[in-house]
C-alpha cells in the first residue's frame, strides 16, 4: 500500500502484514514510480526485510539511510540516487 | 431481499454464487466472458503443449437459481450503489462483490507489447500461450530469458515453474546442450519468500540455469533483443519469456481513491470490504491485499464473504496455499498467511500428486461439493497452528 504523505518526493510505503511475496515487492513497486532525489519509507513486519533492503539498496546502487526494527515495525528510509 | 451483486466471471465469482442460495438474497452475477478460463493451465499449454481442460462454459457453471448476465463492466459507482455496464445498463445492488480479477498490460513497457505479440507469454490468454509454445517448439538452441518484468506478479511461483519446465523440455528434446537459460527477478533472490528460496535455489543451480537477481525490467528491445533493467543491467536472448505487469480490470470507480496505482481494489485485510464502504467487498486478484495473487485466495475470501452477506462474522487469514511444480516429478507449496511466514516444504512426488489432483478437481471445486474435503486440507496445513508448534527459523 502506497501512501503520498503530502510533502513532495517522499512516500511512504506500508507493507505491514506483507509475508509473501513481502515488502520487497511494494519497494520495488515504488522504486518504478519514482525519481532521483525521492525519498522512499518502508514499514515492514517481516523480518526478513531487513536484510533484503540492505541488498536491494546494494544492487540498485540507491541510499538506505536508515533501518530500524521497532517494537511493531521495520523502517528503512531510501533516497532514490539512480533512476 | 437483498440484491447482491458480483461482478466477474472467475474462480471468486462462482465459487460465491454456490455460497450465496439463499431464499432472502436476489444474486445478479456480471461476467464479460461466458467462457471460463482456467489460468493455471495455461503454464502447462506453453510448456508441455497440453489441451486439457481448459474452459467451460460460465452457465454450466454457476450456481441455479442466479440470474447470470454477460455484461462488460465499465463503471461501479459505491456512492450511489449501482454498477454500470457496456451496454449501457445499470444494475442497482444492496451488496457488492468484485471478483474481476487482473489482466496483463505488456504496453506499460516499452517494446515489450511487441515481444509479447511475437513470441506469447503464459499469463494472458489461450492463445498467447499457444504462439508461446509454438516458439519454444521452433526453438533450435540459444539464449532463453525468462521472468517477470515486474513485482507484482499473479501466481508468484509461476516464473520458477516456467523456467523448470522450460529446462525439462529443452533436455526431452536434445536441446539443452545449446541452450543457456537466464532467471531474472526483481526479487533480491530466485524466490521472493527466502525459506522456498533456500529450495529452490539449488535446483536451478543444479539444472544449470543462471539467476540474475533485482533486475525490474525497463524496456525492451525487440530488433537488438535485448532487455534492460532500471538498475541498468541487460540481458541478451534468442527467445523471451517475459511475464508481463499485471494491472486491475479497466473500470471506473466512483470514488477513484479506492484503487490503486495497478488499478487493485483497495479492501480492508480481514474483512474484505472496500475501504470506506460497508457494503462492498473485492475478492481474488481484484483487490490489494498483501498477499499472492493465486487462486487459493480468491477462494478462501469467497468463504469469508459468503458468511458475511449471510450475517455471519468472519474474516480472512491471508491464506495462502500455491503448488509449484518442479518440473522433475517432485513439487512443492509455498504455504504462509498473514501472521506466519512461509516456510520451507519439502519437494516430493506426494505434492506434485496433490497439484495436479487440484486441478483435475477445479471444475467440480468450483461448486463447492468438496468445500468439507478443502476445510479439512485447509486445517491440517494451516500454518498458524504449524506455527504454533514450530517457531521459525527465519523469514
């Protein structure tokens, strides 16, 4: 589920409850919808995300800027670098 | 009476009218296709040049007593509750199910309509899987690329299964030898849910078949055949198996805030009701649950909205229950729901039995005279309870 928060060039992306294919799917997903300088959030439940957007960031030679596994959730902050 | 309206003429949809006979509903179904397609054999018309039983006419299918119509839905209005078709009629309803499904759109990248066109895929229609089988039968030895182009993709295990099957005939036909086959993914892995990867993996690795990860495919040029990625990579082919994007049905929805930008319905995880409306329901691939795009799940929500317009309480778990073919005689399920991660099913004949047991049942499945048989498969695999006895290693 993809939600504009308003301000310009910054979604974010809950994929809360999202197992399988997981929240992979929606980054990528909102990875084909952006551009460079965007700002992609993700907030997962699966804990396998974690490493996968480590990777994925690798792979695509984007920016994670960040990753925190809470209490409830997973965020990871991108910044969209090549596209 | 209650007039309940269904639009769509799939698995959801049918398998709902069945649940929905009841002497204080009115049931009006619109389909856009008398015929009924059933989409996964279509994998097995491109890769194993089957005609089994492919469609059957809707009206022998659905339930007695429903008043079916086919009708193309152009426009659903949830404000004023009434569904307008192509003809130009409405249709008034108290309650609404979509079941519409999704289709492919190979135009939303660029050159892949004409790939498409030109060599078939196994995801649309009859007759795409037939020009795709006719390509893998002319097929002399080369480059194969096969996968999705994009993320969402209806029946996840599908592209594995395309590309195991596709190595299977190759090696029935002497032709493997010749041929280099490439596995692209958007995925960070050969299969997005890692336990099923750590199966899958090595027996793609094991058949020689090469996986390019996290390659979302851009464009594609038919005359250089080539595929490029966003990411920038690209892959050469002789012959491209390329699964196109997947989006809703081309309907127009009053509000337009409940899709999304696939076109999916937006519906509440549990109860299935389209966000913002009581009395509206999306079932099956129609909507934006996040969870697979398969069959199993239109079923199970057909369940869970079926009691709910009989005034009962209920709610769906995000089931999901896909077998994959392995392509050597073994299967396998990717089995998982909302609160319980997939985890990992060891491939054996027993499971590519039960398969292909699923889908000689599909049409008799379709009328609900084996939902006991399903509850009970669906309660000894559920994967909460496994769940519960077995804590996951990883996700």
């Amino acid at each position: 589920m993809v939600m504009p928060t308003g301000v310009p060039n910054r979604t974010v992306v809950d994929s809360r409850g999202s197992a399988c294919p997981g929240p992979i799917t929606d980054l990528s997903m909102a990875y084909r919808r952006s551009r460079a300088g965007d700002v992609i959030e993700v907030w997962a439940t699966d804990p396998g995300f974690r490493e996968d957007v480590k990777a994925w960031a690798t792979k695509t030679g984007n920016q994670l800027v960040s990753v925190e596994e809470g209490p409830e959730k997973i965020v990871a902050v991108l910044r969209i670098l090549r596209r | 009476m209650t007039r309940v309206l269904l639009i769509g003429g799939g698995s959801g949809a049918t398998m709902l009218s069945h649940k929905l006979q009841r002497r204080h509903l009115k049931v009006t179904m619109l389909t856009a296709s008398m015929e009924h397609l059933f989409q996964p054999a279509l994998l097995y018309v491109a890769f194993a040049q089957s005609s089994a039983d492919v469609t059957r006419d809707e009206r022998q299918l659905v339930a007695r007593g429903i008043n079916l119509i086919e009708e193309t839905v152009t426009g659903v209005n949830l404000i004023d509750r009434e569904v307008t078709g192509g003809s130009g009629k409405t249709y008034p309803y108290d309650s609404l199910v979509v079941a519409t499904g999704v289709g492919t759109d190979p135009a939303q990248i660029p050159g892949l309509l004409e790939t498409t066109a030109r060599y078939g895929d196994y995801h649309s229609t009859i007759a795409q899987a037939r020009k795709l089988g006719n390509a893998l039968s002319n097929f002399r030895g080369g480059t194969i690329a096969l996968g999705q182009s994009t993320p969402i993709c209806k029946c996840p295990p599908s592209p594995v299964e395309g590309v195991l099957l596709a190595d299977r005939l190759l090696r029935r036909r002497g032709l493997r030898d010749k041929t280099r086959i490439i596995f692209f993914t958007p995925y960070p892995r050969a299969y997005p849910a890692a336990p099923m990867n750590d199966i899958i993996e090595p027996i793609l690795k094991d058949r020689g078949i090469e996986v390019v990860t996290m390659f979302d495919v851009d464009r594609v040029d038919p005359q250089g055949q080539t595929i490029f990625s966003i990411e920038g990579e690209r892959i050469d082919y002789d012959l491209p198996i390329i699964i196109p994007p997947f989006m809703g049905a081309a309907i127009d929805y009053r509000p337009s805030e409940v899709l999304d930008q696939s076109r999916f319905v937006k519906a509440d995880k549990a109860s299935l009701k389209i966000i913002g409306f009581e009395d509206a329901f999306a079932i099956g691939d129609a909507n934006n649950l996040p969870t697979s795009k398969a069959g199993v799940g239109a079923h199970l929500e057909a369940n869970v909205v079926a009691r709910q317009l009989r005034g009962k309480s209920a709610s769906f778990n995000g089931r999901t229950n896909c077998p994959v073919d392995l392509g050597d005689g073994r299967g396998t399920f990717v089995i998982g729901s909302y609160t319980s991660p997939v985890r990992r099913y060891p491939p054996s004949r027993i499971n590519l039995l039960m398969k292909m047991i699923m889908e000689r049942i599909y049409w008799v499945s379709l009328r609900g005279a084996l939902e006991p048989v399903f509850s009970i498969y669906f309660m000894l695999t559920d994967p909460d309870r496994i769940s519960r006895r077995r804590p996951p290693k990883r996700s």
